[in-house]
C-alpha cells in the first residue's frame, strides 16, 4: 500500500513534540497531529517546574547554558526562556501552622519555567526539521490494519492517514488511548477539574515559594496552592482543585474572599485563567499494543511532568525506530517506562491511601491539621516535590510524635493508625 508514513503522533504537548524531533532526527518520515490551532497561548492549568531533586524519575537534570540536561538518560533539550528557582515550600494550617521544606545550602528543588515558550520552540525545530504538523487537526477514531495502523483525522475536512506506527501522546484523558483498546482493566481513580490563575498585586507571599493551604477554611477536600510566577516579580499562581459539583472556579473566589488568605487579595487582580479536566488512570505498565505506543500522562498514574514528557518522547522515537528495522523497540520502552517512574513500582491502592490521607481530605478536622503542623512547626523537612517521598516524610516526622499524639489527642491516633502500620512495615522508607 502506498502513502503510509513511518510514524504518526497524536499529541503535540512536550511527549509528542519531543517524540517528534527525535523521530525525524533519526531519519523517520514523521506526521503530528495536534487539535489546538497554535502555541500562542496555554490554555491548559500546569505549574510548569522542572524538579531538581536528583534521581526524581530515575534522573539528574541540569539546566546550563540554555539546555536542560538528561544526564542518565543521555540527550538535552533547547530551552531559552525565563527561570525561576524555587527554594521552599510551606504548607499552612487554618490557624497558620507552617510546615517547612527545603534543601541544605539552600539549593533550589525545583525551578519554574516557561511552558509555553518550551512548546513553541520545539515545535518551530520539528518544523525546521521537516515534520509534517498538522495544528487543528483531531485524531478521533482508527483501527490497527496488521502491518500498519489507519488513523481517522478531523481537520478542515474528516479524512484518514496510514502510519507503520503510531505513537499516542494525547495527555490524561487518554480517549485513544481507550480507543485502541489499552484503558481495558485500567482503574479510574477520580475525573478531577482543575482550575489555576495569574493574579497580581497580591501581598504576603514569599519569593521564590511553593504554598500549599491545608483545611476547610481554605477549600472543602483539597489542599490550595500558591506559587511564584513566572508571568513578574509580583505575580503569583494560583491553583485549585474541584469536581463537576464542586467547580473549582467558584472555590477560588471563596478562597480569595473568605479563607483566611482573604486580607492577602484585597488588591489583587487576575490576568490570566487557565483550566483542565483530568482522569487519574493507574498507569499502563504496559503501554503498547500491535503497532501503537502509548506515551506520557497517556498512560502515568496522573502525570509524568514535563521532564518526564520529554524522557519518554526521546525513548518512544528510539523505540519506534528499532521496531522499524524489526528489534523489538516497545518492549525496550517498556522496561525504561517501568524502571523511571515511581507510580510503576508502588502499589496504586497503598499509593492512594497515603496521598490521599496526606492531602488530608476529609477526615481530618481543622484542630486536628493544626494540631499535627503545630507537632512539625520549626522542623524543616526535606524539599522534594515527589507526590510519593513528601507524604512519607511528613507521616514519618508526625509518626516521631507517636506517644505524645496518643496521650494528647487519642481521637486523632486512632485515625492515623493505618499509617502507622505502613511505618511499621517500612513502606514509609
Ligand atoms: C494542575 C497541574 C499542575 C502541573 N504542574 C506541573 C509542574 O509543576 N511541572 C511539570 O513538569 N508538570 C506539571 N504538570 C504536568 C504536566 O502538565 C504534564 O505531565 C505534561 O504536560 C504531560 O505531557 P504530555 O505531552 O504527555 O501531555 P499534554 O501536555 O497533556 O499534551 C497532550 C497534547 O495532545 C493534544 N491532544 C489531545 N487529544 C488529541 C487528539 N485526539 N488529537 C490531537 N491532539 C490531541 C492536546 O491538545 C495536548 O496538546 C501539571 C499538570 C497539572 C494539571
């Protein structure tokens, strides 16, 4: 048959774009499909900060002269805009209670970054290099043919494309994912919403910070954050968690107007509001199936994050290509996959109990959250971002309060005793 390429991606967030340049660097005839019209603007909520922690993701990024390097994983990525370093993270309690984290020296654990400007510039180098990529342009359906996959394409028109692979880098919805019948047997932990904002002349909010706000004076499940910006010195970024009954927007102008971070906004005004919904999927542990590769938030626990996104783009056009010459190359990714990311080795229901029970919704009174971040006030935490190690370090720093928790406050023991079994067993290590 003629007119089959070697490779289609659908998706260009940084795990298709990625998958791309590398792909048509190695010499592969390469289409992207993308439904957005352009890069110009970010409509979807992301914090957008490249962790630093070393070994996070089985990594040691550096970011030097313009590039971000992958130094196990052996390749670097252009990146020429702003920067900003974050060098401790507080989480507050309703009556002001701060748990601090941070790294000795003081070494900045993550450093904020401009998405936008990392996405428009991998994709003006894939256009450079020849990809052929398609803005506007949705990949709703499709059907694996043996030897090569049919792809059906929403653009101007509805028409089809025939690719000897296919490379799925679609995000957290995970739709074709589905389609092509890999969410079978996948549990669906939740669909949340997520709604994040710009705002400016706000008061009260360190430099260089990472806030989260814990309790129902701040929001009724989830915890608030607040995070330097990359938009200004004054500006800060907001983000906040909802369902569909609950929408996130509407908790966001509680928050500002009647948490007790209400006097910190009396000035404040938002110039930019972002947005997303998102399933959280377990992860694919094994992320292909025939000649498709599933790539990315497409098939994480949640989400890869951006430097995650671009590690698993450069390993999938790698493995693409080796297929193409008949080594098997997904079962190569596989092993990678399963290796780097922390959700593949750690059970998703013990994973869920102690990030939820850490995000402390709902069973945790306010008196109580005060209680235990008054226990750790003073006692600086280790700063790292993973939504696996933070929970743990918290937990093993309250569990050192053990005997006092019983004898001051046995109410709260008896709902932190799960945890402590997970101490005992060492899953808190
Ligand atoms: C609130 C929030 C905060 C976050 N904070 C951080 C952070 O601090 N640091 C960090 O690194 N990461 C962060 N992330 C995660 C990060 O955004 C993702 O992990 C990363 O963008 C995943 O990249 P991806 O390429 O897999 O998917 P995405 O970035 O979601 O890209 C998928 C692309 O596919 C396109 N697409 C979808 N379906 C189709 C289709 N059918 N046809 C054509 N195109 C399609 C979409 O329009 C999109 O452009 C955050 C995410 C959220 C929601």
């Amino acid at each position: 048959m003629n007119n089959i390429i070697d490779l289609l991606i659908i998706g260009g967030g940084p795990a298709g774009l990625m998958t791309a340049k590398t792909a048509i660097e190695l010499g592969l005839k390469v289409t992207l499909v993308e439904k957005n019209k352009d890069f110009q603007q970010l409509r979807r909520a992301c914090s957008a900060q490249f962790i630093l922690n070393d070994g996070y993701e089985n990594e040691f990024i550096n970011l030097k002269d313009e590039k971000i390097l992958f130094t196990k994983n052996n390749f670097e990525v252009t990146y020429t805009g702003k920067l900003v370093k974050v060098k401790n993270k507080y989480y507050t309690s309703p009556k002001g209670h701060r748990i601090h984290f941070a790294l000795p020296n003081p070494k900045a654990f993550a450093v904020k970054f401009d998405k936008q400007k990392l996405l428009y510039d991998l994709y003006n180098e894939c256009v450079n290099l020849g990809v052929d990529v398609r803005m506007s342009t949705l990949a709703c359906g499709g059907s694996d043919k043996g030897n090569y996959v049919s792809v059906d394409l929403k653009g101007n028109t509805t028409y089809t494309l025939n690719a000897k692979k296919v490379v799925i880098a679609e995000g957290a919805n995970a739709k074709l994912t589905g389609l092509f019948g890999l969410n079978k047997g996948r549990v669906l932990h939740g669909t949340p919403l997520v709604f994040s904002c710009i705002v400016e002349g706000a008061t009260g909010f360190e430099p260089q910070s990472w806030n989260q706000f814990y309790g129902s004076k701040y929001h009724p499940f989830a915890e608030v954050i607040i995070e330097s910006a990359i938009e200004g010195t004054d500006a800060i970024e907001i983000t906040i968690m909802g369902t569909k009954a609950l929408r996130p927007d509407v908790l966001f102008k509680k928050f500002i107007k009647n948490s007790p971070m209400k006097h910190n906004f009396t000035n404040s005004h938002i110039i930019e509001k972002r947005g997303c919904s998102l399933k959280s999927y377990d992860s694919l542990k094994k992320p292909y199936i025939d000649n498709v590769l599933v790539i990315g938030d497409s098939a994480a626990h949640v989400e890869v994050i951006v430097q995650g996104a671009l590690m698993c783009g450069y390993h999938a056009a790698n493995a693409i290509k080796d297929e193409l010459m008949g080594i098997n190359g997904f079962e190569k990714y596989t092993n990678w996959w399963n290796k780097s990311f922390d959700f593949n080795h750690t059970d998703p229901f013990e994973f869920v109990n102690l990030y939820s029970s850490l995000a402390m919704r709902p069973k945790y009174s306010d008196e109580e959250l005060d209680y235990m971040f008054s226990l750790l006030e003073g006692t600086p935490i280790c700063g790292n971002f993973s939504q696996f190690e933070v929970p743990k370090n918290i937990w093993k720093v309250i569990l050192s309060h053990k005997n006092q928790i019983q004898n001051e406050n046995p109410i709260l023991f008896d709902k932190i005793k799960k945890i402590d079994k997970l101490n005992q067993e060492g899953k808190l290590n």
